[in-house]
C-alpha cells in the first residue's frame, strides 16, 4: 500500500513538473519575486508560480506550473484547473525598482540580497 502511494505521488510530481513552461525570453522581466499589499509571487525562468494574497479575510494560495502567456496575462495550472493572473501593467522600471500591476495589486521586484 505505501509503495503505490509513493509511485502515485510521484507520478503526480513528473506531470506537474512535464506541465511547467519555461519563460519566454520576451517575457524574462516577470522572473523574480514580487511582493506587494498583501501579495506575494513568485515566477522562476524553469516556469513555476508561488501565488499567495490575503483579501477580505481569506487566503488564496497557488502553486502551479506556468502555462501560457496572452499577451501580458499570464496562466498558471494543472489539466483543467487554472488561473488566470491579469496584468495591467507589465514589468518597469521605476526609481531603479523594478513594479509590475497583477490583479489590480501594484508589486515591486523583491532584489537578492
């Protein structure tokens, strides 16, 4: 019985990894870590997305590979199951930070230290 929970989740794993695109090279200024108003996310070059925001009292958290970008918007998710992050404003630079609008959230490139 452990032995098929272990081939199952790993199975999971090698689909969610196989599902991951990685970011185009037009699009590398969204790689980083963006934080903002009780907004967090994360988009690496390999094409994975940590998403998590407080609004109203409830937690929504993601973490998914990237699908597709349309434009500025950008898609995370598995099979069926995915969400769509809207973009109003793209990554620019502003002041020497680098800012980006997400889901009407403005986020600001958190820099490695």
């Amino acid at each position: 019985m452990r032995l098929s929970k272990l081939i199952c989740l790993s199975t999971l794993l090698l689909i969610l990894v196989a599902c991951a695109k990685p970011v185009p090279s037009d699009k590398a200024n969204y790689v980083g870590q963006w934080k903002g108003r009780a907004m967090s996310l994360l988009i690496t070059q390999d094409g994975s997305v940590i998403y998590e925001r407080i609004k109203s009292g409830v937690t929504t958290s993601i973490n998914a590979p990237l699908r597709d970008f349309h434009g500025n918007d950008f898609d995370a998710g598995v099979g069926t199951f995915k969400t769509t992050f809207v973009v109003s404003k793209p990554p620019h630079e502003v002041n020497g930070k680098w800012k980006m609008t997400v889901d009407g959230v403005i986020l600001t490139r958190v820099e490695d230290e």
